[in-house]
C-alpha cells in the first residue's frame, strides 16, 4: 500500500510526542520504513510536514523569515522578539526581494514587507 | 508627454501610503491542465477569486474545491508560469466582470476583457457596477407571469412556438441545421422591435473565425449596435468555456434589473457541459452518467433560472434565455439534452432530415413546444395562427396517405394543395426576419385559402409581391396591426378587400 506525505509526517508527528523511544531510534525506523516503501525520496517533505505538525500540537508556530540578503545579527536579533521559544524558525534567502522581509507563519499568514511588493503596488 | 509620464510617477510614488497587513496565503502544491492544488488557504471560501504570484505575474485563479487539507483551484489565465511552490493570495473577492452600456458593440471574453481591438471599454471616468458571474436567481415574489411577446421574426416559431420575454427557449439540433442562423435571426429581428431587447451572444468553444463572421453579420444588418458578444474560443482554455454563460447572464441582469429586457443566447450548452466535465475529472471529483459530474443539471439549471420576467415593482425588466444544445444524430433523449428539455420552458427542435428536404428553417414542428409563450403571443397572431399546427398536422397525415393512394378526390387534392403552400410559406431564408404585423398578413392569407389558386413553388414570388402590395399601398393596414396588436372584424373587413385586389391584379 502507498502512503501519502501526510500519513507519514502525522504518524512521525504522533510518534515524536509520546517520548517513548529515543530520537536515533525513530528515526532509524523512519528510514527503514521509506527504504521498503521506495519512498526515500519524499523523506525531507516528510520530515518538514512532521514538523510544522509537532510545532501546531505543541501550540508552537512555524515562522519563515525571507529576505534578500542573508540577515545580520542585530536584525535576527530584532525579529526573534517577536517569536516564542519553542517556535520553528527558518531562514530564506530571495534575491529578488530587493530589500525588506518577508514573514511567513504557519504557512499560512504572510506579511510582506519587501521593496519588490512595494514597487508593483507602486507600479501596477 | 514625457514630462507627463514623469509627474504620473512622481504623483504615485509621493502618494503611496504603507499599509502593512497580514495576507492569508497557501502555496502551490500541483499545477497541470489548469488545475491548482494548493495547500493552506483554509478559510477561503468557495467561488473566490485567488492570485497566484508566479515567476512572471501575477494570475488569477478561481477557488473550486475546497477539500479538508487542500483547495482545488481552476487557472484563469496562462498557467504555464505557475510553478509547484508559488504563493497564492487571498483576494477575499467573488469572481465578477464589468458591466454597464458601454459593453454595447463589443466582443468581450468571460472576464470582461475586450477581444475587438477597439480599446478598453470603460474610461478612467467611468465607474462600471461589478455584477458576480454566478448569483442567485430572483425568487417567487420578485417574478411575474410571461406577458410580452419576444418576436423572432420566423413565421414557423412566432406563429407555433412563441416565445414570451423572460422565457428559457431551447434551439436543439444535430450540427448544421441552422441553430446558430435561426439565433441571429432572433438577434436582428429585434432592430424594429417596440422596446428593443439588448441582445447578448455567448460562443462557448466556437471557431475564432465563426465568431469573427457573426460579428460581422450582425454588423453588417446593424444589429451590432445593441448586441455584446462574449466569447470563449475553442483555443481559450477550458475554465472561459465554462464561464462564458455565467458572464452573459450576469451582463444580461445588469440590463434585466435597470428595468431593460435583454436576451441571452448560449451558443451552446453541450460545449459548456464538456467543459465543465473536463474541469471536474481534472479536479478529481466523482464521475457519474457519461462522466459529467453529478451537478451538471444544477449547472445549467442555476444558470437558466435567472432568466425571468421581473414584477412591476423591481422595474419589470426582463431576461430571456435562448440556450442552444447539439445533438448527435438526432439522439434528444442524451444526458444534457433531456436535462436542458426539462429545465427550459420548451425547445425548438430542428431537424436534418428537413434541412435537407429544403425545409429552413428545419423546425419539426411536431416535437417543438413552447409551454408559456403563448400568453405572450399577440392576439392577432393567436387568430391567424390558432388553426395552423392542426392543419400542418392534417397536412402530414394526408401526405402520408397519398403514398399508399392511386386515385385521390378533388377535396383531398385541394387540402394537400393548401398544405403545400403553407409549408412553403413557412420556408424563410437567413438573416430575413420578418415583423410580426407582415407575418400575421401572410398567414392570414395562406390559412384561408387565399393562395390556394396559386402554385406552391410559386409562393416565394407571390409571397414578396403581396408583402410589397400591402407596405406600399396598404401601410395604414400594416401599421393598424402593428399597434393595435390585435384584428377585429372591420380590420378583418379590409384586410379581406386588399387581398381580393391583390389577387384580381396576380
């Protein structure tokens, strides 16, 4: 039988929160287990999805922050305020932002703070 | 004019005011053959317009599924640029087009975009009304019963088959028996007409070139000037096929609520009902009979309901509906043709087998109906052609025994004379309607044997000449007709003294 991405990550996800076997373990299983399925290849999309599932069951959010150049540590310093321990925090780096930042929650929500979004609503 | 442009953007730039929000956004999961998958987005809601940021631009796309995990979404625009992973934008806006009098003359697609190459419709001034595509039909209260005639300006459909503005009229037949000519007629007829009706044409996956050439007729007989044309060519990709319809019909309201009648033709509802079967197997949902999905009835029946005739008090405009279905191989008792038979108020059937007999319009008069264009039929047309289906129906059933006959009497000979000359008076060529005053003249004439005399292949000569006899030198006739609307015994008297002239002079 095959198994979506999402079975997969919801079956990581619940696995992870009950604490019950240790990290090396599961995650030894996991390969295995995608390994027989021939699956391999959807492990990152698996493991990301596990995790924005775990971070929504722990009340916990998955935040992307996108911007053009990659950021210097007074502004991560900046935009980590806003964020709560325990969040999952990304980085991305898009050239063709220009300048400004994008952030992304649970993909969900974005606030788009970007020269680029600036200029085509200048523009358009 | 560069200076100009330099102030437009300086203009732009110190008006620009930052208006930072958070946009609800999802991502683009699958994209092919114009259908999204798209993750997040879930509180969208169904039929909302989405906008998917692609390499090269911004597209828009229509939210159709909207499932426990994902939104199945269909492209409306060049889906090649979207990419697995592009973002897609909440517009919180239900998909709508531009509507107003400036639409008049031109060739618009399902979006409301010019196709004519005479510029955009609407000018900076203008603040055109947003009509959505799809919207609810007026219910109970807001109807009142068919009462005004929608003349056709073909003898064969206004004397047996009327139809009433307001009314869902079917035109069904196999391909090429002229349900597109008899839909222009309908069109032109309507120049001389008292109340004009605005005349909406929707092609639904026709050739550019044939909508290219029905333009041109209609400019070409002026009809134009109080027509729209919207069209989803058979190159433009299936979701404008399957809006097509909904964007007349919401141009139609616009016209409909002003208090304004307007008709609406969908040319035709078996290319719409393919269209909408391909996006629904490409959006994965549950095939039932011929593989249309199981809403294909209420597809066509939430369109063809909101033609109506309008109460008194919301301005008793009107929006009459002339949907067209193919048929194969005269095969009515297919899937769309019995639903669109049993939602509209009756069909015109057109038939091969007649068109190539040389009977055109081809109507089978037989299985053609009209359920309540009757009360709308004029009462001089009711007095003339009240008898007229009976004697065809006599007519046939006389022919049809002549074939088994040797030796057949004078009266039987006589009566299938008569029939003969109806029939041929029935015969009209295209893009020739006539008014209702000079059909109501002619049939009077042929259904009381006042042409009997005459040969049945003569009656296209004799049929002009008496036209001509009576505009030029009987116009008060002609125009007593036109506004009374009825015939009473003294206009009765003399119409019966300019035919015996008439026929003492052939």
């Amino acid at each position: 039988m095959k198994y979506k991405v999402k079975d997969y990550a919801t079956a990581l996800a619940e696995i992870l929160s009950e604490n019950k076997f240790s990290d090396k373990k599961i995650s030894q299983g996991l390969i295995k287990l995608l390994e027989r399925q021939n699956d391999l290849k959807k492990s990152k999309e698996i493991i990301d999805l596990a995790e924005f599932l775990l971070a929504k069951k722990n009340n916990k959010k998955s935040i992307t922050f996108e911007t053009a150049r990659e950021l210097s540590a007074s502004q991560r310093k900046t935009l980590l305020k806003s964020t709560e321990k325990g969040d999952i925090i990304k980085e991305k780096i898009n050239p063709e932002l220009i300048a400004g930042v994008k952030i992304i929650v649970d993909d969900e929500k974005q606030l788009d703070q970007t020269l680029l979004k600036k200029i085509n609503k200048l523009f358009n | 004019m560069s200076q100009e442009i330099l102030e437009k953007l300086k203009k732009s730039i110190q008006d620009y005011k930052e208006n930072p929000e958070w946009e609800e956004v999802g991502k683009v999961v699958e994209s092919g053959d114009g259908i999204l998958k798209i993750s997040g987005l879930s509180k969208v809601g169904m039929m909302e317009l989405l906008s998917v940021e692609s390499e090269k631009e911004q597209v828009k796309v229509l939210a159709l599924n909207l499932e426990e995990d994902s939104v199945g979404g269909l492209v409306l625009g060049e889906s090649s640029h979207i990419k697995a992973g592009n973002t897609v934008k909440r517009t919180k806006q239900l998909l709508s087009l531009p509507v107003g009098d400036q639409l008049l003359g031109r060739v618009i697609d399902p979006l409301g975009n010019a196709l004519d190459g005479k510029g955009p419709i609407f000018s900076a001034k203008d603040k055109p009304q947003y009509n959505f595509l799809e919207n609810d039909a007026p219910n109970v209260l807001a109807r009142e019963g068919v009462n005004y005639p929608m003349h056709t300006g073909i003898k064969a459909i206004d004397a047996m088959i009327p139809v009433g503005r307001g009314q869902r009229e079917l035109i069904i037949g196999d391909r090429g028996t002229g349900k597109t000519a008899v839909a222009l007629d309908v069109i032109i007829n309507q120049k001389e007409e008292e109340n004009r009706p605005i005349c909406i044409y929707v092609a639904v996956g026709q050739k550019e070139s044939k909508v290219a050439k029905i333009v041109q007729t209609l400019k070409e007989q002026g009809a134009l000037d109080y027509t729209i044309v919207v069209s989803a060519s058979a190159s433009s990709p299936a979701a404008y096929w399957y809006l097509a319809p909904f964007a007349g019909a919401a141009i139609g309201e616009y016209f409909r609520d002003k208090g304004k009648d307007a008709l609406v033709i969908y040319d035709d509802l078996s290319k719409h009902a393919w269209a909408y079967r391909q996006i629904s197997l490409l959006l994965r949902r549950a095939p039932g009979r011929e593989a249309y999905p199981g809403d294909v009835f209420y597809l066509h029946s939430r369109l063809l309901e909101r033609s109506a005739k309008l109460s008194k008090e919301l301005g008793g405009g009107s929006l009459t509906a002339l949907p067209i279905i193919e048929t194969q191989l005269g095969d009515v008792t297919a899937y769309i043709p019995t639903n669109v038979i049993s939602i509209t108020d009756g069909q015109i059937y057109l038939e091969s087998d007649l068109f190539y007999q040389g009977t055109r319009p081809a109507v089978n008069v037989g299985l053609s109906v009209s359920r309540v264009g009757g009360s709308a039929q004029t009462k001089a047309m009711k007095k003339v052609a009240g008898k007229l289906r009976l004697e065809l129906a006599q007519f046939r059933e006389l022919q049809t025994f002549m074939q088994f006959a040797s030796d057949v009497d004078e009266v039987t000979k006589a009566r299938i004379n008569k029939g003969r000359i109806i029939t041929e008076i029935l015969k009209q060529p295209d893009l020739q309607p006539i008014s209702f005053e000079k059909q109501v003249l002619v049939l009077y004439a042929a259904l009381n044997g006042h042409f009997n005399k005459f040969q049945p292949k003569e009656m296209k000569q004799i049929e002009a000449k008496y036209l001509e006899y009576f505009s030029d030198l009987h116009k008060d006739i002609v125009d007593e007709i036109k506004s009374k609307r009825q015939i009473d015994e003294k206009l009765e008297e003399k119409i019966k003294e300019v035919i015996e002239k008439f026929l003492a002079a052939n």
